[in-house]
C-alpha cells in the first residue's frame, strides 16, 4: 500500500494505519475497497465504485472518507439529494473538515442556491482559513449572486449579467476530521495531499463560451454601429457570404436595396437594447434584441434576431429576422 | 441598573428612528458603510433593505456590486457586463446621484426657493421640483412663510424639461396646481398608488404657443420601488410610499406645483423684499381701480397685455367704457397668492378672490394674473378667471 516515493505525510498517515489495522479486522479490507472505489470512480465506473464503497461502509458504517466518497459517486451520478444529505451528515458529524461544505456548496450551486451554497462555503472557510479550493468556489458563488442581483436590478436573465462558472467539486477528503481517530487511517489511501485542489478544466472550458459573447455583441454592436455610420460597405461587411437575403432576392440586389436604404436618410441612428446572446455552439451563436431605428424620415423599434456563424476568427451575419 | 435603563431606552430610540427612515435614508447608509470601508455592514443592511423593499432596482445593483467585490476588484459602480443594455445601468448610477445628492446637500434652514413669495391661508403646502436634482420639495405655509417639511425623489420627463408639444416626453417648467385626485382604482397598475393632473399647458403656456396635456403626479407600477431619473413622458413620478404621504397634503385647485429646471434660492429677507415689492403693486392697482382715475388703472398694465380674447387696446377700451358709467367701485382682495414663474424674468402668477362692488355689478371671482416687471415697475400682462 506504500511506495516509497510516499511523502512524509502519508507515512505518518501510514504509521497510524498500521497501528489501526490491529485494531480493526475488517479495516484492511476496507480499505482496499475505497482505493478500488476511487480507482474505478475516476474510470467512470461510478456503479462498481458504489459497490465497493458500500461493501466498505458495511464493515465500518462511520468512516468518513467512504462516505465522502459515496457521496461523491452520488453527485457524479446526479442523484443530488443523496449526495447532499451524505455531505450535510458529514458537516455535522465533522464540523471540522471544509471538503463536505464545499462539495455541499458545489451541488447548491449547481442547483442555483447560490445563497445556501453561499452560507456552505464561508463554513467551509471557518473551518480552514487558507481553503484555496472554497476561497475560489465562494469567489465564484459572490460573482453569481451578484449577477443575480445584478439581473434583478436591470430585469434581466441572469444568463445575461455575467460568466457562468462552474465550481469545484473536491475530489478528497485532504484533512484529518478530528473528532473520530479512525478517520486518520483513511489518509494513506488517497493521492498526495495537494495544498489546493488543481482548477477543474471544466471551468476553464466553461469561461470560453463567456469571451465569446462578448465577441459576439462586439461584432453586433459594431454592425450597428455602420450603419448608423451610413457606412453602406462597412454595414455589408458584416454579412456572411452565404447570407440568406431575405425572400430569397440574389445577394446583389439585396446589397441594392440595402445601400440605397442606407444612402437616402441624412442621418441613420440603430440602437441595441436588450440583447440576449444564446451561443448555439463555440461558432454559432444567435442575437435577439429589440431594435430602435431613428433617422430624419423614420423612427422604429422592432424585434430583430441576428443569426452569427464565426468564418475565419470573424463573425459574421447568416440569418436575419425581423419581428421575433 | 439606571445606567443599563439608559442604554435601553437609547436603543428602543435608535431602533424606531431606523424603522421610520425611508428607503433611500437606507441607502445612504449603505452607502456610508462603504465610504467607511464596511463591507459586511453595507451588504448587511443593502440585504435588509431588499428584504423590506424587494423590487428597490437600485438596492439590487448595489447589493451585485457589493458580492462582486467579495470576488473581484470593481472597474465601475454598477459593474455589470458590457452585454447588457447600457442605458439600463445608466439610469440606476443616475438614481443613485440623484438620490444621494439630495441627501447630503438638503438646502439649509434659510434657503428658500425665490418662487414661493406668498401663499394664501388656506394653502396648507406647496410643491417646488427642481430637475436637475430629480427632486420635489414640499414646503409647508406656516403663517405665509414657506417652510421645508419633506422631500422626494421624483422620476421627470425622458427627453428633460421645457415642454413645448404634445408628445415630446417633456417636463413642462412653471407654476401650476394640482387639478384632481384620481384614485388607484380608477387607474391601472402602471400609475401606481395614484395620480393628480396639473394644469398643464396654464394660461402663460398657451400665450406661449406650448400644447399637450396630461402632466400628471403619479406613482409606480408594482413592480418597482423607483424610476431612474429621466424616464417618463413628461409626468412627475414618485415611488407609491412617497405619493402615500403627499397624498394627505395635497389640496384639490388649491396645492401649487411649481417646476424649475434648477431652484434659485434666496434667504428669507430678500424673499420678504420681493413679496413687500409686488404686494405694494398689487394694492396700488386695487386701489387705483376703485379711483375710478381709468387713466392710473390701466397703467398697470403692460402695452403687451392679453386677455384669453383682448388684447391691451380692446381691454382698455372697454374698461374706458365701463368705468365711465360708475359713480363709485369698491375693490376687495383677499387669498392673495404670489408664485414667482421659474426660467421667467420677473414674471410672478398672481392669484386671489376679487370681491367688486360698483354703483351697477358686484361680483366676488377668483382671479388670476402675470405680472411683469418692466423697468423698475410691476405689470400686469395677463388676467382672467382662476
């Protein structure tokens, strides 16, 4: 079970184990199922990783680490509630450990609970003051109540005020619980303890669709923007090439059209107001807004959908619907 | 165990004093708790203040502001994203300036708007707007002084003041009064806890060339505590508690609304002087009419002079004749109002009840009239029935 590349930790941990294993009969075969769980956990196998977690919790009911492991399986699995009344037991039975608190805040994140996965984290920090993991979680749930709060102070979807993070779920119990003695022996049993759990590249991946939204509005504030400019070449720049002219008309004559349209007022004023970008993909997003028209024969406002494809790092303008 | 009574009674004190502050003396303090470097006491009382108010849009914004802070550094108040609508967040850091200038810059005991120079006995209050400020002044008419009792952060006209046409989405600029009291149920949700027209467009207005109407007071739909600061058609908006509490001030065709784009102030003597001024016109007007000497009549009247159908040389012509078959006229003033007219050059509304008697008519009417000032002397340019 040890190696010796094991750091000093994990051979203290190891000692203790040792120590326990005559005390318990039960404990080396318990033991060897959590290792197996998180092995087979981490391969996706969350069923079996269920199964040997639990022939582990059979021979000791309590132990900490098997069922922060269960109820890590269990969130895997989606089956939140389970999860969340494993990781609330552990908060209670354990005060001390920050990782329940912080799976716990993962899953009311995930939920939109963001003021109870609020209360869980700063817990969590109560209970370790140097908690990266929690500190950027609970970073992460301020941003999002305060898109919140932002969304309700302009009426608008939350979707709309800000990035969409996802937090960090903590894959191990890294601390030793204090209250029970027998939880120690489950340090040996997992990877070297990382000071701070590694960023998730979910979370990464999921800031990406956030830069590109900007990029899109970019890309439709800016198309507004010539046109207002009555800058007919610039305006027609932002139409991809594959524009689908509205009633079918062949792109010359819409280009026509839409250059004396732009030519004929002294003064063109487009507005954007209440844009929704809705990324159909990382090169497909949609735009709807309601749009004010103004110049010195014509004022509107009307509904405008814009559909945006990204053609060699621009976007550009495949669809455009009126009235939706 | 006196000392702990003490200590008891101050906090009941401090208790009902934070019961009794409105909303946005809330907000202030939130606002002091971040100038105090408080967060968690800012985000406490922002979160309480929501929790009484829930649909306070500006609360909200800060309350974001606050938690964003806890996560990263602010660029801007109100640090929304740049994909939502700009003017949205526009308008709340404006309502946020508004409100908190007002606060801090409430005018001092002996400043008094130049507007208010006398209001009659029984107008219990009267209404000065100042739009710069997106605020109302309430001044209570304590013995004919003018006296500051309450304040409110009004939401005007989306396109500013000075209204001129029908539809311009403009706050009219003058002296008016309230004309009706249109209960919340006979209105939709959209005006709130109700609505009170004013006299929009007024006798100047129409000489003026200006048209439209329906300048009302009004509240706010449901759905919001506030409107940002430049947001209606041309209506002077209040949140639903504040309209409450005007409501039981404001007295039908007598109240005045006086609008300004910013209040000139004055202390209270000059205020006096200017009253004293126009008084002493007012009287010598009265009583050259009662002389029956038409010639000292009519000139208190200015050459530009119009009435709704005369204009100077058809009213003095008539008045020429009618004086002349009198062998005595008797002239009593009494409810004088004087309102001076903001962005006017010395033009003051006149209002009071005219009770005439003469050898052939009597009659007691309620009378309106613009004075001017030319030169050095006070004119009348307009009058007719109030």
């Amino acid at each position: 079970m040890l190696n010796s590349t094991a750091s000093r930790n994990r051979l203290r941990g190891g000692v203790i184990l040792a120590l326990l294993l005559t005390a318990f009969g039960a404990a080396p075969a318990r033991a060897g199922d959590l290792e197996d769980a998180q092995k087979l956990l981490k391969a996706g196998e969350r069923q079996q990783a269920l199964e040997k977690v639990n022939r582990a919790l059979s021979a000791n009911p309590k132990d900490p680490q098997a069922r922060f492991l269960k109820g890590l399986i269990y969130t895997e699995q989606g089956k939140q509630s389970e999860a969340i009344e494993i990781f609330s037991k552990l908060t209670q039975d354990y005060p001390n450990l920050p990782e329940p608190y912080n799976n716990l805040a993962v899953i009311y994140a995930s939920q939109g609970q963001y003021d109870k996965a609020r209360a869980a984290l700063e817990q969590s920090i109560r209970t370790h003051p140097s908690y990266a993991t929690a500190y950027e979680n609970l970073g992460d749930v301020y941003a999002k109540l305060a898109s919140q709060a932002y969304g309700k102070a302009l009426q608008l979807d939350a979707a709309n005020t800000g990035a969409q993070n996802k937090l960090s779920l903590v894959r191990e119990l890294v601390r030793e619980p204090g209250p029970k003695p027998a939880a120690v022996a489950a340090a040996p049993a997992k990877e070297p303890a990382p000071k701070e759990a590694p960023k998730e590249p979910a979370k990464a991946a999921a800031e990406k669709p956030a830069d590109n939204t900007a990029e899109v509005m970019k890309t439709v504030d800016d198309w507004a923007q010539a046109w207002s400019k009555k800058d007919a070449d610039a305006y027609l720049g932002y139409y991809a090439k594959d524009f689908t002219t509205p009633g079918g008309e062949a792109r010359d004559a819409w280009e026509q059209g839409r250059r004396s349209r732009i030519d004929a007022p002294k003064s063109i004023a487009v507005g954007i107001e209440s844009a929704k970008v809705t990324m159909r993909n990382p090169e497909q997003a949609s735009v709807s807004f309601r749009q004010t028209y103004k110049s010195d024969k014509l004022s509107t406002t009307s509904r405008k959908t814009l559909e945006l494809v990204k053609a060699d790092g621009r976007w550009l303008i495949k669809e455009e619907k009126s009235g939706k | 165990m006196k000392k702990r009574f003490a200590l008891l009674v101050a906090a009941l004190a401090f208790i009902s004093a934070a019961a009794a502050a409105t909303p946005e003396d809330r907000l202030s303090a939130v606002f002091e708790a971040i100038e105090a470097n408080q967060l968690d006491v800012a985000l406490k009382r922002v979160d309480a203040l929501i929790t009484d108010y829930p649909n306070f849009r500006l609360a909200h914004l800060v309350r974001g502001d606050l938690l964003l802070a806890r996560a990263r550094p602010l660029q801007t108040f109100g640090n929304v994203v740049k994909t939502v609508p700009q003017e949205r967040v526009e308008g709340l850091r404006e309502e946020a300036l508004a409100r908190l200038r007002a606060q801090r810059q409430r005018p001092g005991d002996d400043r008094l708007p130049r507007y208010v120079l006398q209001l009659h006995p029984e107008q219990k209050h009267a209404l000065v707007v100042d739009s710069r400020r997106s605020r109302l002044y309430v001044y209570a008419n304590e013995a004919g002084q003018p006296k500051l009792i309450a304040d409110y952060y009004v939401t005007l006209g989306k396109n500013g003041i000075d209204k001129t046409r029908e539809g311009d989405q403009k706050t009219p600029v003058g002296v008016y009064h309230v004309t009706a009291n249109l209960p919340r149920n006979k209105l939709t949700d959209f005006y709130g806890a109700g609505a009170f027209p004013i006299n929009y467009p007024n006798e100047w207005d129409r000489r003026q060339g200006r048209n439209g109407h329906g300048i009302w007071l009004h509240g706010v739909p449901s759905d919001v505590y506030s409107r940002p600061p430049r947001a209606s058609d041309g209506c002077i908006v209040l949140a639903n508690p504040d309209l409450e509490s005007l409501r039981q001030r404001l007295q039908i065709g007598l109240t005045p609304v006086i609008i300004a784009d910013e209040i000139e102030w004055t202390d209270r003597a000059a205020l006096e002087g200017e009253r004293a001024g126009l008084a002493a016109a007012l009287e010598q007007w009265r009583a050259d009419w009662q002389s029956r000497d038409t010639e000292r009549y009519l000139a208190h009247y200015s050459p530009r002079f119009a009435t709704k159908d005369q204009d100077y040389a058809a009213f003095a012509a008539h008045k020429l004749k009618v004086n002349a078959g009198k062998s005595w006229i008797k002239v009593n003033l009494s409810r004088v109002a004087m309102l001076r007219y903001p962005a006017e050059r010395d033009v003051v509304v006149v209002t009071f009840e005219q009770d005439y008697r003469s050898s052939g008519l009597s009659n007691v009417m309620q009378k309106r009239q613009y004075w001017v000032k030319e030169g050095a002397r006070w004119k009348i340019l307009y009058e007719g029935a109030a």
